[in-house]
C-alpha cells in the first residue's frame, strides 16, 4: 500500500510543534532565581535563638529585640504566662508567642491576683509585670509567618538542617544546635518552633 506524499503544511506543523517542545523543555531548565534571606533572621539568631538554646534568655532580653505584652492564659496547672508582639518584615509582620518560666506557687499566685478560674478566658496583662519578672527564662519560643513561606528562604538564611523528621501532616526540619524545628506542608514553613537545647534533645 502506498503512503500518500507528506505536503508542505505538513512539514510546518511538524516544525511548530517541535519548536514549541523545544521552546517547554528550555522554559522548564531555565535557572531558578535564587531563594531570598529573611533580612532578620541572623541577627535574631545571635540575640535570641542562640541565647535560648542555651537557656539564658530572660524576659527583659526578648523584650530588648521585639516590644510586647504579657497575657495570663488560665489552665488546670495553674496558669501560662505569654509575652506576645509583632515581628516587622518586608512581607508581613511575623506573630511571636512565646512563655515565660514560673513556678507552680507562682502561677496559682498570679492566677488567684487576677480572680480567674482555670477554665476563664486568658487575659491581657499590658507591661506592669514586665519589670518584676524581667529576669524569668523564656522556656518555649514560637514564630509564625504572615502566610505560608517558601521554605527555601529559611535554609537560605540558617542554612540546611541537621535532621528532617516526617510526621502526620508535613515535615519537621530540626536544627539541634538552635533548639529549633520548622513545621512544614508541601515545601512552604507554617511556623518555627524552639525551646532550650536540652529539651529538645529530650523530645
């Protein structure tokens, strides 16, 4: 059986469909831009993860690198107190939870002070206690982005991490040295977590 002859519109469909591969294949290898810093990230690894991961951050030290409030959260062992504030970055302002090291005595003290009941609602305490309790340890540090960041920004400004733990919802990058793990879905950081060293080698 013979093959009828190819015709020329032929040949240039041929050509226009090659060229378009040609023209994917080279859009798909192209260089990717280089991932950003976090323009605070270092310096808030010297003044305050470095520290903590020691466990020699104190209240008035975490207050000298970001302005915040204390908030009384009630709960069955007494109470939690968190100093909260608002980190300033070019795309958003990043939210900072962090607790403040008590004694038990000392939360049942401050709970009774503020007429609350373990299941209340928590309350804002403004900066009065700031002063008293400046020099009480910061136990746990929490950051979280305005949205969902390129988790590429974060190993560009701290580097890669030590350990990468797979959980239920996402990953765990964990950095040993900072006490810190970043919490991760999909290759975009949710939040930042970190605690003294030694505690974290516990978990």
């Amino acid at each position: 059986m013979k093959l009828p002859p190819i015709r020329p519109q032929h040949w240039l469909i041929f050509a226009v469909v090659a060229a378009m591969f040609f023209a994917w294949g080279a859009w798909l290898m192209r260089p990717q831009p280089a991932a950003q810093p976090l323009p605070w990230l270092a310096q808030w690894q010297a003044e305050v993860l470095t520290p903590l991961a020691d466990d020699r951050l104190s209240l008035v030290h975490l207050r000298d690198a970001l302005d915040g409030e204390l908030w009384l959260q009630p709960n069955l062992n007494g109470a939690r107190l968190l100093y909260r504030g608002e980190l300033q970055d070019a795309d958003g302002n990043w939210s900072l939870e962090a607790e403040v090291g008590l004694e038990q005595a000392e939360r049942e003290s401050l709970l009774a002070a503020a007429g609350l009941k373990p299941a209340d609602k928590e309350l804002l305490l403004g900066s009065q206690l700031l002063v008293p309790l400046a020099n009480r340890p910061i136990v746990t540090l929490t950051l979280l982005p305005p949205a969902p960041l390129d988790v590429a920004r974060l190993a560009a400004s701290i580097g890669q991490p030590r350990l990468t733990l797979e959980l239920a919802e996402g990953q765990a990058w964990v950095y040993p040295e900072l006490g810190m793990t970043a919490h991760l879905q999909d290759e975009q950081l949710y939040f930042l977590y970190a605690v003294p060293r030694h505690l974290l080698k516990q978990r």
